[in-house]
C-alpha cells in the first residue's frame, strides 16, 4: 500500500512542479516569478522527502532540511533585493 501512495506522491509533486514551471515562464510579474520559484524549492523538498521514504534511508531527510534552509535564505535574499537593490546592508 505505501508503494501506491508513494507512486501518487511522486506524480502529484512532479505535477506540480510543472506547474510551477510553467508560472515561472509565463508569470506577468517579478514577484510572481519569485513565488513560482519559492514553491518550486517546496515540491523539490517533497520529492526529496518522498525518495528518502522509498529508499528507507535518513540522508534524504537531512538534505530535505538543508535544501528547505537554503531555499528560505535565498527567497528572503531575493525578495530583499527586489525591495531595496541591496542585500547587505
């Protein structure tokens, strides 16, 4: 039974991340474009997690956590210099 919901997990994440995809290139605006990117670092994150339970390993769960760190950093970076022109004060 855990194979058939990861096998729907993989298929809704992966359909979802197309769908981000095809925000980030048909967005109207910047800032759409930005968020289209933030949720695609969120699906990625899902399938990472997703394969960690299929494979039954724990490295997965930890390159999950690092991925979401960097993934909030850089949209915060991002959305900082979009507002300002300048990341670092």
């Amino acid at each position: 039974m855990i194979e058939y919901a990861l096998q729907f997990g993989f298929a809704a994440a992966s359909l979802a991340l197309l769908l981000n995809l095809w925000r980030l290139l048909r967005g109207p605006a910047l800032m759409d474009r930005v968020l289209a990117v933030d949720t695609m670092v969120i699906n990625i994150i899902a399938l990472i997690v997703l394969a960690g339970i299929h494979e039954r390993s724990t490295i997965f769960f930890e390159a999950a956590l690092l991925f979401a760190m960097f993934g909030f950093i850089s949209t915060v970076a991002y959305c900082r210099f979009i507002l300002r022109g300048d990341v670092i004060e």
